[in-house]
C-alpha cells in the first residue's frame, strides 16, 4: 500500500466544513486536484475508478452547499463514492481503501458520521433517504436536507420507482440526483436509457430552456421566477420530447438536464434547489471515468482495471511462465456458447453483468439468444421462468449475492411450479475486496431448503463443465443451482469433453482412515493440499467431495457415518444451515453419532480483503483444515489412553 500526497488546496481539506470555507473560485482546483488523488491513489492501490471521476464536481458541489453529515447525503453502489470519502476525513487513510484491515470501497455507517447510509448493491438510495426524510419530517426538522445520487443504471431496478412513487406524494424534504452517463459496469440497456436520451439530446428543448431561463433572470421577482420556470419546462418537455416526463408524472419536480462536470453551475443549482420545498429531481448528465481519456473510451474496462501505469495506462497484468488456469466465470462463458451451439432451446440472461459473468461471450455470437435485462434480478428470475414454460432451456447467471433480491422469484415464479430454470451463481463464497455487501456467503443455506431444488457445486473447470451439460438435458425437469467462486480454478487444460452427472451423487477423492473430510466445491481444493502436508505427520483422513447439498447422496453419509467417528466439513458458505448442517441433519436422522467440526463462514459479517486473506481468518484454508485434522486425531489419542 502507498499512500498519495495531496494537492494544495486539498490537503488542507479534512472535512467538509474546510470546503466551505473556500471561496468559489476555488472549486474547479479542488475538483482537478480530488481527480488526479483519485488517479494517483487507484493507479498504485487498485479499487474501483471510473465511477468516482465521473462525479467529482458532483462531489465538491454537493459537501460545499450541504451542511453535512446534519444533511443527509446517500450514494447509490457506493461505487462513485471515492471523493466523498476523501473529503470526510479519510484522505490520510484512503492507500488501505479495499485492503485487509484498511476501509471499505463501499459507505459505511460505521466507519464514518458522513455516511449517511451503507451500501453496496445498486437501487437502494431513494428509498434510504425517503426514510431518514419522513423521519425528519415527524421530527420537526424540516430544515435538514436528504439527498440520494443514483445513477441511471441503478434506475432499471424496481425498488428506485417503487420509492419514487412513494416520495412524489410524501410531501418530504428529498433531493433524488439522476446521474446519468449510460452505463452501469456494462452500458445500459432498456427503454429508460432511450427515455433519459431523449430528453437530454432534444436541442429544441435544450434551445428554448435556456431562453425561458435568460428571460425569467431578468425578472425582479425570484419565487415567481421559480415557479414559472416549473411550469414552462413542464411544457416545452412536452411539447418537443417525444414522451411526457416520467419524473414529473410521479410527482417529483424535475429540474435539468445539467452538465454535471460545471462545478460552479452544479453548486448554484443545488444552493436553489435547498429553497424549494418537496420532492426534486435534478438531472445531470457525467461522464464516467471524466479526465482520464483512456477511462472515457473504454468504461467497461476501467471501471475496476486493478493498478496500472497513470502516464501510459498500461494495466499491471500478472506474468506468468506456465499456463494458468482460466476464471470459473470465463469456463461458464465458453460453455455456454458450446452448449448453445448444440441446443437450439438454450438462452442465457444476466442482470447487467454480461462481462463480469462472460455471458457477452455468447451475446456476441448470438445476440438473440443472450440477455442482459439490466440491473433487474427479479426480473430476470421471472423472465426466466417464463421463457422455461415453453421448453427453453434458461441459463440466469446473477451472482450470488444479488441473487438475495430476487429470492422470492425463485420460489414463488420457479421452484413451486417446478420449472428448471438453471441458475449460475458466480461468487459464490468469499469474493474478496468488496467485502460483506458482496460476499455469496448465504446461497447454499437459503437455496437447500426451497422444494424441487437442485443446489450442486463444482470443484474444478471440468467439474463446472459437466454440472451445466447435465442441467440442460431434456430429463432434468426441475430447476438446478450451480454455485461456484470468482476467481481461478486449478485446471489449466479445462477444455474437458462433457459427460452427464448423476444427480444426487458425490465422489470419494481419496480413500483414508479414522477421520473423514467432506467438501463441497471449490474448497475440495484446499482439502486435497491439506492431505497432502498431513502425509508428512503420517494421517491420512479420507476425503469426499459432496458435489450435491441437494438432493445428498445419502448412500454416501450412509458409508461415512458407519466407518467414521470424526468429520470435518468444510465449505466458502455460512455454518448456519449450509453444508455442515445439512450433513448434521443426516446423521443425527440416521442415529450415526460422530463427532462434527464444520469449517466454513462463521456466522458474522466479513468484512474485505483479499480471498486467502479471508479464507484464513474464516479458519478454512489448506492450512486450518490440516489442524482441525491434527486437533480430532489429538482427542482420539487422549481417548484411547484414558
């Protein structure tokens, strides 16, 4: 970690309260240096990078004109949050951002009062500050100010318009802030990204908005001002856009489009915007990954590129000498086109992630096949189901901690009418820097225990391979969760032929005695190490990998239980109700009395770092299985010599 020098003016800003002393004249300094500490600090420690740039004037203006933390300010993702920290006290801190032990990349309530409300997953801001405003409003401060920047992608969830519909009747003191650059990770898609470029492109509306606004300035009268210039941009919207406005419809009053990168236009708009009661919009049109031109053309690649190179942008790639293995991610992504390519009936559907889970390696070759339907989990759940209805064969690949919004599709719309919807759950596990908001530390406990389920995990890239040529089969009926880690498996020569599994069925990696470890995924891995180093302290436990939590192998436990009286389970999931409970559950229904250590996530919020840094700390690496080995063998003895 390297920590950053600050530029003049910004390394004397600690707090917001700093920023305010500033004359105005100094914004656009204060917005050039936060940009370039930003660049400076991602480019050696790595992070996320072009949301935050995209909203660095955004930033300054917001913290310059606002009374925070007394303001309420609320950042959707949290993404696009860098500045805000920077700003609120934690620029000294800002090399560990995403580090084991240093502060989140995401808002926190409890690292700082300036966070106003945590987040990580998209769509939540509305409805966050809709609630500290009613809550303002029952407390009889209506002076205080509630503030939620959304970005557009965020807006194709529901529960943004769900909020919306509530705020524009509320009668509350809330500012929504539409930031809108067309992208989330991936571009946007939907009618709302053609609906927010039509009101922002029209140069008719655009011409005479100006106009009106010249013309009203010159008036003495600034309420009446106010509420003429409402009324007439209600109307010139109307009269040059194709559509009527869909904010104002809700009842939000809509101010804007705005350029988002005028610092000083967007602290004026917001100082006016403080005066005007009741719910507002301001729409403000960014670019992501602003000042950096590399980040500008290419927004995908750059909205995490890891560290790199500020002058050249050459991104920091790891060299290697023998061939590694591929991303689990990119085994689904070449797949599924290979699956595709022979199944007419199959379609694959992401919400907004078709990079991060290589479903645009597919889209690519057949578009009509592959989805993206934007930043909409339940929605893609539900599409999903209704496409399998017909006899498609539905690949819906959400990670599996988005997977939690959409859990009542998956029973409700999938599971009670037993359609078999095949759901992929990349990051299934510890997923690293971004923490607890991100961790798929939940889908094997909650996905068991849902009727007509089938919850596997593969172990390796011929593993995963295998499971997704199985689900898609015409005699698979029902739907079938493949759940595995981001990151890298262990086979570089991955490209397998693919052969059927039998479902319900496990496979004994090594034969052993005494003492049994049982596995489910990936985390086999760790456990084949740990055999390994326990050779050179002549123990030899057997090892299962489980392969099924859904249905169990019984015929597998049933050996187990009658030959063991130790086992260790070991998974990158909750104890609580995950594998190890499952196994539980076997045993004390079958009268088998062993003693059970179960290794996995413990039951508490993990917070970031990397996956072996978390692996470690959770006590399930290679390393922490070989003692928990030793520790059983240990009891065995002193029980034999008592």
């Amino acid at each position: 970690m390297e920590k950053i020098a600050a530029g003049p003016l910004l390394s004397q800003i600690n707090i917001p309260e700093d920023l305010r002393k500033l004359n105005k004249s100094d914004l656009q300094q204060v917005c050039n240096e936060l940009r370039q500490f930003i660049i400076d600090c991602v480019s050696v420690n790595g992070g996320h990078f072009g949301a935050s740039l995209g909203v660095v004037e955004l930033t300054v203006a917001l913290h310059y004109i606002l009374n925070t933390p007394d303001d309420q300010l609320v950042w959707d993702v949290g993404h696009q949050a860098y500045g805000h920290k920077i700003l609120t006290g934690r620029r000294e801190v800002f090399h560990t951002n995403r580090r084991y032990g240093g502060i989140s990349g995401f808002p926190k309530r409890d690292e700082s009062e300036y966070d106003a409300f945590g987040v990580g997953h998209s769509s939540t801001s509305i409805s966050a500050a809709l609630g500290m405003a009613i809550a303002s409003k029952y407390q009889g401060n209506n002076d205080r100010q509630h503030v939620a920047v959304i970005g557009d992608g965020a807006m194709t969830a529901g529960l943004p318009f769900e909020a919306l519909n509530h705020a524009g009747v509320s009668g509350t003191n809330i500012l929504v802030v539409l930031n809108d650059n067309n992208m989330s990770i991936d571009p946007n898609v939907g009618a709302l990204k053609e609906y927010l470029t039509d009101i922002t492109t029209s140069p008719t509306y655009n011409k005479l908005r100006e106009d009106v606004w010249k013309l009203l300035g010159k008036l003495p009268y600034p309420d009446f001002q106010r509420e003429m210039a409402g009324k007439l941009g209600a109307g010139l919207k109307g009269m040059v856009s194709r559509q009527s406005n869909l904010f104002e419809a809700l009842g939000m009053r809509y101010f804007g489009p705005i350029d988002g990168h005028n610092v000083l236009k967007l602290a004026e708009t917001l100082k006016d915007l403080k005066d005007i009661p009741g719910p507002k919009l301001l729409h403000i049109k960014t670019v992501k990954g602003k000042g950096y031109d590399l980040a500008e053309k290419d927004q995908t690649l750059w909205h995490a590129p890891g560290t790199f190179d500020k002058v050249t942008g050459k991104i920091n790639k790891k060299v290697t000498i023998v061939p590694e293995p591929p991303k689990y991610q990119d085994v689904f992504g070449h797949t599924i086109l290979e699956l595709a390519e022979l199944n007419p009936q199959i379609m694959g559907i992401t919400p907004a992630m078709p990079s991060g889970c290589s479903l645009k390696i597919m889209m690519d070759k057949m578009p009509d096949r592959a989805i993206d339907v934007g930043i909409a989990e339940q929605h893609a759940v539900t599409l999903s189901a209704g496409l399998a209805t017909r006899g498609m064969k539905v690949f819906c690949n959400i990670y599996s901690s988005f997977m939690q919004r959409a859990y009542d599709m998956v029973i409700h719309d999938v599971a009670i009418q037993k359609l078999p919807v095949i759901f992929c759950l990349d990051r299934g596990g510890l997923v690293g820097d971004d923490g607890g908001t991100h961790h798929g530390a939940y889908d094997i406990a909650y996905m068991r225990v849902i009727p007509n389920m089938i919850v596997s995990a593969p172990m390796n890239e011929s593993e995963l391979r295998n499971l997704m040529y199985t689900a898609q089969l015409p005699e698979n009926t029902n739907p079938f969760v493949i759940r595995y880690p981001r990151g890298q498996g262990v086979m570089p020569e991955w490209r397998t032929p693919m052969e059927k599994v039998s479902i319900g069925k496990g496979r004994k990696i090594q034969e052993g005695e005494e003492i049994a470890i049982i596995t489910f995924g990936h985390v086999g891995n760790f456990a084949v190490n740990a055999c390994r180093e326990l050779l050179t302290d002549d123990l030899r436990p057997a090892h299962y990998d489980l392969r099924f939590v859904k249905p169990i192998d019984e015929a597998m436990l049933h050996e187990i239980g009658g030959r063991f009286n130790k086992i260790i389970t070991v998974e990158d999931g909750t104890i609580v109700g995950g594998m190890g409970s499952a196994v539980l559950e076997f045993m004390n229904a079958h009268d088998y009395h062993p003693q059970i250590k179960m290794l996995g996530i413990p039951d508490r919020v993990i917070e970031h770092g990397k996956p072996e840094e978390l692996h470690k700390e959770c006590g399930f690496d290679a390393a922490a299985i070989a003692n928990a080995v030793r520790e059983l063998m240990d009891v065995t003895v002193m029980e034999s010599m008592s």
